[in-house]
C-alpha cells in the first residue's frame, strides 16, 4: 500500500474533513473516507477506543490523536504520520527531524526493538517517514545478510525420476511405476535454500516491498525480492519461527529475523483493526520514554553507584487499609533501593512543561501522587537526614532545559524535585539537580 498523500502532525494533533479544516492551523484535512475510517475505530472496540478522540473544535468535528506516535495507512492510501509531541515547540521541520530521532531512539529500549539502528537511519539528513525508516533498516540488514550469504539446508525431496537418485521408495514405486518401469520413485536429499529462516525473510521482503515509496528503498527491494526467487514463501510464518534453528553460522541472521517478527507479526505493539485491515505503526508514549528513562538511569547507577539497585513498576504499599487489607495500590515507575532499603522514588511522565510559566505547567494530581508515593514508600526514613528524596522526570524541550532551581518541601523532611531528561541519538542524559540525594550520605551530582 504506497501512500497516496502523507499527512504530519504531533500527539494530540487533530483531523478533520470539513473544508474549514484547510484554514485552520491546528486541523489537518484527510479525505472522506480515511475520516469514516478512522471515526469507525475509534468509535469501535476498545483498543481502537484509546488511539483517537471524537472531539469538537470551534464548532468542527474532529478527531483528536492520543498518546500514541507512529504512522497509520488509511484504506484509501493516507498516510498519517503521529510524531511525539517534544518536537511541538522548535520550528515545523527541525521539530519533526528532532521528533523522529527521539522516538527511534526510546525505541531501543522496548522489547522486541532493540535491533533499530538510530545512527544509520538517515533521518536527520531529509525528511524520511518512520514507517519508511523502518523499511530501510529492514532492507539493509537483508542486505548485509546476502553479501554474507545465505545459509542452505539439505530438504527431504520425493519424486518420481528417469533415473535413480538417493534411496528408492518400493512401495510408491509399485504404485506409480507399474506400468511405466522405465521410472523411480526416489527419496533423497537436496542441499538447497528452502530452510525457514530464508523462508521467513522472502515473505517479510514481499511484504514490506509493497509498502515502500522512497526510490532507493523500492530499488534494494526488488533486487533482495530476486535474489530470493528461488526461496518459496512460508505458508505458517508462526510455525516457521519456531523451527528456526539457532547457533554457530547462524549469528548474521539474527537482526533480519528480528524484523521478521515485527513485520510478519504485525508492525507494532498497537494495531489498528477493521475490515480493511490498514497497517498501523503506534507506539504508546508514556510506556516508551518510561522503558528509555529506566534503562539509562540503571546503566547510569551500575556504573557510578554499584550499592543501588533500581526497581521498575515497584509494589507493596497501599494508599489506605480497610479491614487489614491494604486497598489502592501505589506503583511507581522507578525505586531506588539500597541494601532493601527505599531510598529514593522516581516517576516519568510524557508530559511537557514550561519554566517560565507558573509551576511550569505541573499537574497537581502529580503532586499528589509523588506525595503518596513519599510518605508511603520512603516513610520510614522520616527521622532520617538523608534519602527522602521523590523525583518526578519529564522529557527535555526547548521550553524545559533544567531541573526546576529549588525542590518542594512535602514535610517530614521529603523533597520532591522536577527535573528533565534529554533524548539524543548520541547520549541521552538525564539533568539531575546538584543537591538530589539519593542513600545515606549519597549526593548524586
């Protein structure tokens, strides 16, 4: 499905069929029927539900994209392209290239994707769509893996030959060859390759073939698609992973079979369904940035603080207790813990701030959250001077470049601080303010 028109915009963007849409800055217009497709999911089932919001604006039906980024095909060949909203605040295209480069690069951390090559990806050259993107990286590890050369396997064969090969088969020969003597009926085997892997790699080269606009990756496509010619296509990709065989000769491989799962099994964690089945590439935001920070806050610790340890999604206090049980369970992003002890609570949120405007923009009921989380999980370390510390992060942008210059003093000796974290291609970092206390008698600067 090649795009027929591209259209671009942010989280929480909006779409619109309405002629008015074409005067209004902050509506993109797509045709009728992508519209209909689209108001259909997001009035369907519940998964389609969280993807788009039927809204109103200035008196024009709408529908407004969520915390989702990444690219939807419409049946009429649209392609909406949904950037995460950090690149909202620079200039139009240096804010999608900057928008792009953060996404492939949080998307590293994510099960299943840690296989994206963010250096080589092109995007920060030209105006490449993810989906394109994503169809590259694919063709060129498919590349690379033919100039290595592709693995074959002897295939059990059965077939009835003018002379004798291999082993012959008595009782298919007496069926076959009653008449006609002058044949085998022969089993043998053949060293060619037909195998799963290469298999596996023909169809996802097939499919994305279709998909693909730019020049160069249609190109490298066709040339891939014929090198395989002689590779049949797998009839039950799911049953063909499985009988991938792994090991030594098999290492190079590795990163096109993992396209192969993403591609055959579909290109994202959330897709879109319906009749027409469109393909979809989206990707939940607030997961995402939360998988990114953790994985760089715990390398970052490994290195400089060994005696820490860092928890993801951790359990076990309540808000309140009614009857002996505890009831509201509080579960934040991240606990940094020390000899098991909770010494300090982080929590991200995809949200944007602005420090130049009062409270830069924080939220209250996260205020009240980092509260809970502080007198519950750090309660125990109130008569102490040290590790009482709850931190909330928010991604790096033009508008929030710096820890906020003070903390808010909770009581009971807890400090909230809100800093941000910056998303690079080269190295992410995450600006942490100079006094932040993590353990006892552990400043992290």
């Amino acid at each position: 499905m090649k795009a027929k028109k591209e259209i671009t915009l942010f989280e929480f963007g909006f779409v619109a069929k309405d002629d008015r849409a074409e005067a209004h800055s902050r509506v993109q217009k797509v045709s009728a029927s992508s519209y209909d497709y689209l108001k259909r999911m997001c009035l369907g089932d519940e998964s389609d539900r969280k993807l788009l919001k039927l809204r109103s604006l200035d008196g024009m039906e709408v529908l407004q994209v969520q915390n989702y980024a990444g690219v939807i095909f419409t049946p009429d060949k649209t392609q909406i392209e949904v950037l995460p909203k950090i690149g909202k605040s620079t200039n139009e295209e240096e804010g999608e290239e900057q928008a792009r480069t953060s996404l492939l690069t949080m998307l590293r951390a994510l099960k299943g994707f840690s296989h994206i090559q963010t250096a080589s990806a092109n995007i920060t050259h030209q105006k490449m769509p993810l989906l394109e993107v994503f169809i590259g990286q694919f063709l060129h590890s498919v590349n690379t893996l033919v100039k290595r050369g592709l693995r074959s396997d002897y295939v059990r064969r059965e077939d009835n030959l003018a002379y004798l090969k291999g082993k012959l088969n008595v009782g298919k020969q007496l069926r076959h060859n009653f008449i006609n003597k002058h044949k085998f009926y022969c089993e043998y085997d053949e060293f060619l390759l037909d195998r799963p892997a290469n298999r596996l790699i023909h169809s996802a080269l097939l499919n994305v073939k279709s998909h693909a606009r730019s020049a160069a990756n249609q190109k490298l496509a066709q040339e891939l698609a014929f090198v395989f010619h002689e590779v049949p296509k797998c009839h039950d990709h799911k049953s063909d992973f499985l009988k991938v065989k792994s090991g030594r000769g098999m290492n190079h491989y590795d990163v096109p079979l993992q396209w192969c799962q993403l591609i055959l099994n579909g290109y994202s964690p959330q897709t879109m369904k319906g009749d027409h089945h469109a393909i979809s590439l989206l990707f939940p935001m607030e997961k995402v940035f939360e998988d990114y920070v953790a994985k760089i806050i715990k390398a970052e610790l490994a290195q400089s603080h060994p005696t820490l340890q860092l928890e993801t999604q951790a359990t076990g206090e309540h808000l309140a207790r009614y009857q002996q049980k505890g009831k509201f369970s509080l579960r934040p992003d991240l606990l940094i813990k020390h000899d098991k002890r909770n010494v300090a609570v982080l929590d991200t949120k995809w949200k944007l701030l602005d420090s130049k405007i009062s409270n830069a923009n924080l939220s209250q009921s996260d205020i009240y959250q980092m509260f809970a989380y502080a007198k519950k999980y750090l309660k125990r370390n109130a008569d102490e001077q040290h590790g009482n510390d709850v931190v909330l992060i928010y991604p790096m942008q033009a508008n929030f470049t710096q820890p906020l210059p003070t903390f808010f003093d909770l009581d009971d000796v807890h400090k909230l601080w809100i800093t941000p974290f910056e998303i690079s291609g080269n190295k992410s970092k995450w600006h942490k303010p100079e006094k932040l206390v993590f353990s006892i008698g552990s400043i992290i600067s």
